[in-house]
C-alpha cells in the first residue's frame, strides 16, 4: 500500500479487513493502494482510499466520538431512500486503535453551476421531503456539526423546535457563560413559540437537517448529491432556511423547489427562527462572533410574537 501519510497498523488493518469484505461494491474487493489526505473536513480528519478502480471517502476523528459516525451513516442510509438524490453509499466504520472511522463511497461532484442542474437539484430535494413520519423527530439522535442533537419524537411541531432545538443550545450557550438579553430572549421566545404557528402546521417532512451549500453538490449523472446530514422529520422550511445561509444555493434552485411545492405564506418570518438555530449553534462552536445576530434574530421574532 502506497501512503503520503503514516496511519498507525490497527487503522490500516481494519481499513483493509473492511475493504476486503466490502459485499456492496460492484466490484471484486481488492486490497488498499494508497490513502492520501484531502479536504472538505473540519471537524474529522479526511482521506481518499484508492483499492483498484474503486475510490472510498474516509473520515477519521478520536474513537470516543465513533457515535458521530454511526449517527452520520444512519442518515446517509435514510436519505438514499429517496431516488431523486445520490447520496454516497455507507462501506462501514468502526474503531481501530485510539481512532474511529467511517468509509463511504467517493463521489466525483462539481458545484451547483449548470442552470438545468440546479432547477432539477431544487426539485430533487421537494422530492425528498414529501417522504413523511408519523411524528417529528427521529428514532436515534444524531448531530448539528459537532453538537448533540437530540430527536425525540413529538406530535407538536412548535413544542418539539421549542424543547429539542432552541432548549438544548440556549442551555449549551449559557454553560459557556453566555447569559443576559440573549439567553432571557431565548428563554421568552421559547416559551411564545407557538404564536409563531398559528397559521401553519407543517407535514413531518424528511430532512437533511444541515443543509448549507458545502454539503450539497451535483454528481457527474447531474443529480443532486448531498451528505453530512442531520437527519430528522420536521418542518421543510428548515431545510429551505439553512440553505439560505452561509452562501445560499442559487436562486434557481429556490425557484425550482417553489415550482415543485409551493412554500406556505408566513415562511420569511420562520426562515428567522429556523436559521436561529444554525446561528446559535455556531456560536456554541465557534464563539463569540455570532452573539449580536443571534440576539438580534431574537429581537425581531419577540417583536412577531408580540412579547
């Protein structure tokens, strides 16, 4: 096996016993090539494993957060339920020596450019959520980023946002010391949301559930890729708000979406509280930088809520 990089034995081992009995492939299994290291991580380290003509993504981080994988891998598989997406097949993980790893098939992407790419990705992602759940949640919990997630399913859309997604990152942010107007606005807004939803009441759609640009791409069939989910039923909107931050998709894809499932009157105004989310988990993660938005945000919901 040719390396660029030194992976301890244990690691190498478990990567060429996985290989080897890889029964999904089309393929014959074959032995490990080269590993190289390459982007597109930052919370796991990344590689691309080469075994004869097949190509496998691999992600690495500390074996205590093997669940992470787990979680990740148990998306993936809920999301190539839907035939309109193409979503990297799951070869395995596991845990070898001090480190946990996760082998999924290596997609050959390209951004969403091509105008008839991107109206068919929008259509793509309205096909997979009209996939729907009984509840909102779902059966395990997962991860927003490096986050906890917590999925436990419930009837009422606005309690489940309410307690298992604003709830958890207020009381993460104030064990980080964060605390005056942002955790007391959050706490009121929390309490009042379901003002909010008066008017709306949302199928259990499936989404990604981290829907941001980096993590959505087209295939070389032209279909909409996507991956590193944070599977859940909820409201679609939540996808649709994600996807309008950080960069965005092209305008094109909303228009498409749109054509396929017309988005409710009322969603500029929860686009704000789904992309609270996002922001205050970034500034659970990544500090500081993102408090004045986050209370802002709360700022303009409390005054729609009228409290």
């Amino acid at each position: 096996m040719k390396s660029s990089l030194a992976i301890d034995a244990a690691l190498g081992a478990a990567l060429r016993e996985l290989i080897a009995s890889d029964s999904g492939s089309e393929r014959p299994p074959a032995g490990i090539d080269a590993i190289t290291p390459i982007g597109g991580g930052s919370i796991s380290r990344t590689l691309l494993l080469v075994s004869g003509r097949r190509r496998c993504f691999v992600k690495l981080n500390d074996a205590s957060l093997l669940g992470m994988f787990v979680a990740e891998a148990d998306g993936l598989q809920a999301l190539a339920a839907c035939p309109a997406l193409r979503v990297p097949r799951v070869v395995g993980h596991g845990i070898a020596g001090e480190q946990a790893y996760l082998v999924l098939e290596h997609l050959r992407m390209h951004g969403l450019r091509e105008a008839e790419e991107v109206a068919a990705a929008g259509r793509s992602l309205a096909e997979l959520h009209r996939i729907s759940g009984r509840q909102f949640g779902w059966p395990r919990d997962n991860f927003i980023g490096s986050t906890p997630q917590v999925n436990t399913g419930h009837a009422d859309w606005p309690a489940f946002f309410a307690e298992q997604r604003l709830r958890p990152q207020l009381d993460l942010a104030r064990t980080q010391g964060y605390g005056g107007r942002l955790i007391a606005d959050g706490e009121r807004l929390a309490d009042t949301l379901g003002v909010l939803f008066v008017d709306h009441q949302p199928p259990a759609s499936l989404l990604h559930g981290d829907l941001w640009s980096g993590n959505a791409a087209i295939d070389e069939a032209g279909t909409l890729a996507l991956f590193d989910p944070a599977v859940h039923f909820g409201d679609r909107e939540c996808d649709l708000a994600m996807s309008e931050l950080f960069g965005g998709f092209p305008e094109r894809f909303h228009a498409a979406y749109r054509e396929a499932w017309p988005v409710p009157g009322g969603y500029r105004q929860r686009r704000t509280l789904y992309q609270l989310y996002h922001i205050l988990n970034h500034l659970n993660l990544f500090g500081g930088g993102y408090r004045r938005q986050a209370e802002a945000m709360l700022a303009a919901l409390l005054a729609e809520t009228g409290h």
